[in-house]
C-alpha cells in the first residue's frame, strides 16, 4: 500500500496482537447486536405510547443505574481479575437480552417493564465498561493506544451503522423479540473472546493491603478525576455536547412526525439512527492522522464545536421538512454523518488522555467515571430532550442544543486555557495552577 494512503487509513497495527484481536473482531458482532436493542427499546416504547415524554423516560432510567454501577465497577475493575469481571457481567447481560425478547414476545406492552429490564441492562452495563478499557494498556503497547482506540470506535460506529439499519427495516417484519434474541445470540462472540484472555489479576498496593470496593475507593477515583484538571475538563467538554447536542431519543418523532414515516418504525427511523455512526464509522476508517496529533486539548475542543454546529444544521433539516423526505431528511442525515465524524475524533484523543495520564492501580476507576461521562451524558440528554420536543418540535430542539454545545464548549475551555494547550508530550496537571 503507497506511503501517503496508510497515512490516511486507519492503523491496524493492534491488530498484531491476538487478545487485542480477538475482542475486536467480536465487538464487531457484539456491537451490531448492542444497537438492535438501542434501536428497539425506544421504538418499542413510542409504538406504545407515541408519547416522546415516555421515550425520555429511558435517560433516567438508563442513568441512575448506569452512575452507580459504572462508578462501582471501576473499583471491582481495580480490585478484582478484570478478566472475571468481564465473563460475569457478559453473562448477565445475555440474560437481560433474553428476558427482553421475552417481554416482547408475551405481548405485554408494558412500558414500566421495559423501563425496568433497560436499568438493569444498564447496570450490568456500568460494571463492565470499566474493565473492558482498563485492560487496552495491557493489550497493546502504549505507543499503538491512539490507533486501538481508534479502532474500538470504529468498531462500535459499524454496529452503530448495521445494527439500525437491520433494526429499523426489521422491526415491522420480525417484530421486536426476535431482534432482542439476536442481541442475546450476538453477545456469546464476546463472551468466548473474553474467556481466551489470560488471568488480569490486579497490581499488588503500594501497602500491600487489599484494595477496597466501596465507597472509600470509589471516593478516591474521583478524588483522582477532579484533581487532574485535564482529565477533568476532557469530562466536562463531552458532558457539555452530550447533553445539550445529543437528538437520539428524538428520532422516532422525527422520522414519524417530521418525516412522515410509519409508527413502528421504516427506513426512515433506520437511516436517521444510522446516519451519525455511518459517519463516525468513515471518520475511524480515515483515522491515520489522530496518532500524528500532539495538540490533543485543541484537537478535543475543535472537534465538539464542530459537532455543535453540525447539531444546528440537523436540527433546521427536520424543522423545515414538515414531512418532505426530499431534500431535508437527506440535509439532516448529512449533518448528523459529520457530526458523528466529530465525536469520533473527539473520543478517540479523549480516551488516549485518560489511558495514558492515569496509573493502572487507578485506570479501572477512572474509566468507571468516563463511562458515567460517555454514556450518562446521553442519557441526561434523553431525559431533558423529551418534553421540549413534544412541545416545539424535535427540529427547534435539536437546533437550540447544537448553538448551547458552542456557545458552552467556547466558555468552559477559555476558562481553563491549559486544556486548549496540553500536548502528548505533556504530562497532564494536577497541581491547581
């Protein structure tokens, strides 16, 4: 392959190394799998209700459960085998994938059961996430940690493409159980990648004592996160575009009210939940350069805004179509794709910040507050974007959110410059200056 075209591409280097391997060709799988279920639920719920307030509902109920078992999980991940971690919360979330497709199939109809199966999926959720990061550095040498990432959102964002696609033209046709079970079935592939791993047993305490999986260690990981200011700003700066400038929970009005699609779903509702990892998923394909960046604050701040503006320009789509396919839903999955692209960029340098600024006695711990971060932050955005959308509209919503990700990420980095300015080469602060 010419030189200039593998500086383009993705780099695949990590892929040398089998465990790393391993688990991402079944993420691949996995992931698909992961976003029927993120398809289905609020498809499922507004089929019964047509009511976005009652969509909104699974940002609090993914959240809570999500804050206090990924919090906690991160200190199990620090405390215990991570490799044990990661086969018991895999086991348990194939069986809420099936209790699920049970729900589904009974025909129960019964939003408050699937309120309730979605928070503790997410719990199971919370306690994985945090060991699954926390081993990367153990995977791959440091300096190939910006290209495994890379990879990992890559892999995530072709799920995030394939799993809505499917989802979204399957759900009239094989009904919502059916693609339930297959999320089931599709998590067995990590389950056996996980069970190739070799024992990750944690690193022995300077004291030599055991380490804690309570609230006093969970207390020390964010002692941690808040005294390192760069690692604390990367948090703040996706809160800020997650929760003002994340739509997802409005897509099903969209693609029903706006673009004149059926109620159960279409392939108005798949290309329109397809359409931001389609454009993350090019965005890692063409990821060669994120390990030549040095400027990562800048990089990280650069790439939010962008993702803001392209939330404004979605959002004018689906407020000017008045149920018109042509062209305003093609505009507002354009903008959506280079959004996504956006928040590939972003989370990769993000996550690179945090694997290689924190220790591994603490990694597992501060992953449990970046997935609290990464995840709560849409759901948070799930909650608060429901009611504004049944009154106004899901396109003045979407708009209003993208110009706050602006106006929001410009006055939080200038109010902590050093974060515009950190560097790779540059260790990250904890001193208060």
């Amino acid at each position: 392959m010419p030189a200039r075209l593998r500086s383009i591409l993705a780099d695949t280097r990590p892929l040398q190394h089998p465990d790393f391997r391993r688990l991402w060709f079944a993420y691949i799988i996995t992931t698909i799998g992961a976003q029927l279920t993120v398809v289905s639920v609020p498809a499922q719920i507004w089929a019964i209700t047509r009511d976005s307030g009652y969509v909104g509902l699974t940002g609090l109920f993914g959240l809570v459960p999500l804050v206090v078992f990924g919090l906690w999980g991160g200190a199990i991940a620090d405390a215990f085998d991570r490799r044990l971690v990661l086969l018991v919360s895999t086991l348990g979330l194939i069986v809420l994938q099936f209790l699920f497709a049970a729900q589904a199939f009974f025909e129960w109809h019964n939003v408050w059961v699937i309120l309730g199966l979605f928070a503790v999926q997410q719990a199971f959720f919370g306690l994985t996430s945090p060991a699954r990061m926390a081993i990367l550095p153990a995977l791959v040498p440091r300096e190939l940690l910006p290209a495994a990432n890379a990879l990992n959102t890559t892999v995530m964002t072709f799920g995030g493409i394939a799993g809505p696609l499917v989802g979204g033209m399957l759900i009239p046709v094989l009904g919502f159980a059916l693609l339930y079970f297959v999320d089931g079935l599709f998590l067995l592939a990590t389950l056996y990648a996980v069970m190739k791993l070799p024992p990750m047993p944690p690193m022995a305490s300077d004291s030599g004592a055991r380490r804690s999986v309570g609230m006093r260690s969970i207390a020390e990981g964010l002692r941690y996160t808040l005294a390192n200011r760069i690692i604390l700003m990367s948090f703040v700066v996706d809160l800020i575009a997650m929760i003002f400038g994340m739509p997802r929970i409005l897509i099903p009005q969209m693609a029903d009210v706006d673009f004149g699609g059926p109620i159960e779903g279409g392939w108005r509702l798949a290309v329109l939940f397809a359409a931001m990892p389609a454009g993350a998923f090019l965005g890692g394909v063409l990821s060669g350069w994120v390990s030549r960046v040095e400027r990562q604050g800048r990089a990280v701040t650069v790439a939010i805004v962008v993702w803001g503006l392209t939330m404004v320009g979605m959002g004018f789509a689906v407020w000017q179509a008045q149920g018109r396919i042509w062209p305003w839903l093609w505009v507002a999955v354009l903008f959506f794709a280079l959004g996504g692209a956006a928040d590939m960029a972003s989370a990769s340098f993000r996550q690179t910040m945090l694997l290689t600024a924190a220790t591994d006695e603490v990694r597992g711990r501060i992953q449990g507050v970046f997935l609290v971060v990464v995840v709560g932050g849409p759901r948070i955005a799930d909650l608060i974007h429901g009611r504004p959308a049944a009154s106004i509209g899901a396109g003045p919503t979407t708009m209003w959110g993208g110009a706050l990700v602006v106006a929001g990420t410009i006055l939080a980095v200038a109010l902590v410059p050093a974060f515009w300015r950190y560097r790779t080469n540059s260790p990250a602060r904890v001193s208060q200056d």
